[in-house]
C-alpha cells in the first residue's frame, strides 16, 4: 500500500494549478480568435452582433441609447481591379485603422464581412450616431491609402430600439447605408 505525504501532494497540486492556468489561457486565446476578424484588427461579426444584443438589453433595461452605424468601402472592387486584390486588403485593413482610431475606446468596431464594417457607439443617440458618421466618412476620405488611392465610406445610422434583435438592427442600418450610397 502506498502512502502519500504532504509534500506529494503539494507538489501534485502546484503541478495542477499549472495546468489549469495553462489550459485557462489556451482558451483565452481560442475565444479571442474566436472574435477576432482574419485580416484587420478588429472584432469579427460574431463579436459585433452579442455587443449590440448586451446594448439592446441595456437600453431595454436602463434607458441607456447606442447608435449603430454600418459602414461600407465604396468602389472596392476598382481598387482590385486597378491595384491588384493585395491593394484592396490594405484598403480593407487601412479602413479599419482610422475607424478604430476616430472612435472612443468604449466603442465597438467590427469588419462585419467583405467591405462592410459596424460600429456601435454605447451611451449615444441617432443624432450622435449622424455627426460620429460625418466625422468618419470625412477620417475615411482624408487618408488615401498609400497617400494616392482615394477611398471613401457609405454608412448609414440606426439607434437600437428596446425589442430589436441584433439582426433587426443591423438590417435597419443596411438599409440606412444604401439610402445613403444612392444620395450621394
């Protein structure tokens, strides 16, 4: 029969303590790639839809307003054409550098696939979500990319409403963006 001392089981619990702070950051790693987008530094789809669904409960709850802009490159396919699909990922990954840069840290900033990419602004009404949109297609158009290649934004803006469903809004947000691609 074989005993097991103090220090055996010390050392045995020292040893599984490791393994557990080891396999902890294995999955910290997963879900942030989980949420993460492959080509730009931002959050994924995935990501964006239970942020907005955590505001919708929010405002639900608490009164507390977000504004949901979805926001897509305009003449993307050109830059492909003229420039070569590498060009057209810089476009993608360059865009998605001065969204996050002109929004508060608080915000939500997702590239929700293609060309198209979401922000959602907590603690701010339509109209906040209006004058952040006019202040990011102006980022957007006053930063070609390599200096020489114009891009711009079409986004259109939706305040979340206490019943949506994350997709509910997104929907109403698409449909804002290409009101606003047609006007202008």
């Amino acid at each position: 029969m074989m005993t097991v001392n103090d220090a055996d089981l010390a050392r045995e619990n020292d040893r599984l303590r490791a393994l557990v702070a080891e396999l902890e950051g294995r999955i910290e790693r997963l879900e942030r790639l989980a949420d993460s987008d492959t080509l730009t530094p931002l959050a994924n789809r995935r990501f964006f839809l239970r942020a907005v669904e955590r505001a919708v409960a929010q405002l639900a709850r608490h009164g507390t307003a977000s504004a949901l802009l979805f926001i897509d490159l305009d003449r993307l396919k050109e830059i492909n054409d003229a420039h070569g699909h590498g060009a057209g990922d810089e476009a993608l990954i360059h865009t998605a550098w001065v969204l996050r840069e002109k929004v508060r840290a608080s915000d939500v900033v997702a590239r929700l696939g293609g060309d198209e990419f979401g922000v959602l602004l907590e603690y701010a009404d339509a109209e906040a979500g209006e004058e952040k949109a006019a202040a990011l297609r102006q980022a957007v158009a006053a930063r070609p990319l390599h200096g020489r290649i114009p891009i711009g934004v079409s986004i259109g803006v939706t305040a979340l409403r206490p019943a949506d469903t994350p997709e509910a809004a997104l929907a109403r947000a698409d449909e804002a963006m290409y009101r606003a691609k047609r006007s202008a």
